[in-house]
C-alpha cells in the first residue's frame, strides 16, 4: 500500500512540476501518429488520439470515423490527396487549471487538381490528469466557440500560431 502510495505521489509531483525532454518526445511521437493516421485513413487510430470531449461533439467514436471516411472518399474522387508531413517538436507544456496543453505544429501538404497546397497549421494537444495519454485537436482552422466549449477555461489562454492561408504551388 506504501507504494502505491509513493508511486502515485512522484507521478502527481511530476505531473505538477512541468515536463522533461523525453516527456516532449513523447508527445511529439503522438502528435506524428496523429497527423500520420489523418493521411493513411486509418481513423479508428485518429479517433484514439482525438481529445475525448472534441469526439463527443462530432456525434461519438462511430459518427466521427464514419464522416471521416466520407470526406475522405470525396476529396479523394476530387483529385485532392493529403501528403505525408513531419510534426514539429513541442518546446513547452503550459498548465491552465487542471489541465496541460502543448502546441504541436506542422506544414500541411496536400495534392491537389494542378499542384499541391502548403499551409502553416498546428494540433492542440491536452491531458486532463496523471496517467492518462495525451490527446490532441487539430487548432488549425477551429473558431473560437469551439475552442471555448472545448476548453472553457484556457481558450483565452493558449498561445496559438497566428492563423495562414493556404498557399498553392503549380506542379508541371
């Protein structure tokens, strides 16, 4: 019972203490995992990766993966297909309330009809207690009511990436 006890209280110490190198890792591995079950459909992984309440928004784990599919299926018969891409490294866990958020960021590449877009864009990341895994949204192109249903007390105070527009570049 003494250690569980101890177990549980380093845990929550470093938990509240902030992060190290191999914890940004670690999140940098997820957010990759993310962005990479995103273009090789593989949306039951996604919808594993997904912050919970953002998955309950979109109608529960079936909905999400059924739209996913649907609008991946139509974007690939329109001639747009994602193009693989590497996540960035995290440089800082921020603390607001109970929960820790980190902004992962990432260059989008996309084929399209006639060429290919690049955008600046970025993933969310959360946890809301010790000993569960990070999960992550995608911030990119979410509005601020989102946001705040989302995470009501920091949507105020997460410092994200200015927002970019998508910039096309012609293929021969």
């Amino acid at each position: 019972m003494t250690q569980v006890f101890l177990a549980l209280l380093i845990s929550l110490l470093l938990f509240a203490c902030g992060q190290t190198p191999n914890d940004l890792q670690i999140i940098q591995e997820l957010a990759q995992e993310c962005v990479t079950s995103t273009i090789d459909g593989n949306f039951n992984r996604l919808v594993d990766l997904t912050y919970p309440k953002a998955v309950e928004l979109m109608g529960g784990r079936e909905k999400m993966i059924a739209l996913m599919e649907k609008e991946s299926k139509s974007a690939k018969e329109d001639g747009f297909a994602p193009l693989p891409t590497t996540v960035s490294a995290p440089t800082e866990v921020i603390k607001i309330g109970a929960q820790r958020f980190v902004i992962v960021t990432y260059q989008l590449k996309m084929k399209v009809p006639g060429g290919r877009l690049k955008r600046d864009s970025f993933l969310i990341g959360v946890i809301d207690k010790p000993g569960v895994t990070w999960t992550f949204v995608d911030g990119t192109t979410m509005d601020e009511a989102i946001l705040k249903r989302l995470f009501p007390a920091a949507a105020n105070k997460l410092p994200l990436p200015p927002r970019s527009e998508p910039v096309f570049e012609k293929t021969p």
